[in-house]
C-alpha cells in the first residue's frame, strides 16, 4: 500500500501549468537542498531541488531541457502537499 502510495505520488509531483512545468510537492514535507537557482539552464533529468518526507529523500528532477524560472523555496523550508516548489521553461 505504501509503495502504491509513493508512485502515485510521484506521478503527481510534475504538473504542466501552461506557462512552463511546475515541480509540486505530493506531500508536506522539508526542502533539504536547492541544487538550482532561478536562471540556472537544466537538461532532462537534471536534479533542481530535495525534499525529505516520510524519512525519504524525494529528488525533483527536470522532465525536459529548459531554464529554471523560478525557486519558490530555500533549504530548511517546510512544505505542505502540492505546494509548487519550482517552475522550468522553455
């Protein structure tokens, strides 16, 4: 059940918003470290921030090429579920 719980989670935490793709925390949690800042260029795959929750280490990774926006968080911040952490554009 957990396990089920964390995929669809993961599903959920990349959501498309018409102006670009926002990373969205799936549950509250602790932003632990910022590894991009807003005008940083990402590739697909690459690694914008950390969340600790559920004594987990949930990586937000970009799902496309494209430059980080906006950083909505710093490192120590607390989250609640489906707060938008980032947004990557074009």
């Amino acid at each position: 059940m957990l396990l089920k719980l964390l995929k669809k989670a993961k599903d959920e935490e990349i959501a498309d918003s018409g102006n670009g793709e926002a990373l969205t925390s799936p549950m509250p949690g602790k932003i632990w470290k910022v590894m991009k800042k807003a005008g940083d260029k990402v590739a697909a795959g690459d690694v914008v921030l950390v969340l600790e929750a559920m004594k987990m280490e949930n990586e937000f990774k970009a799902t496309k090429a494209g430059t980080v926006t906006e950083v909505l968080v710093k490192e120590g911040d607390a989250v609640d579920g489906n707060a938008v952490l980032a947004r990557i554009g074009d």
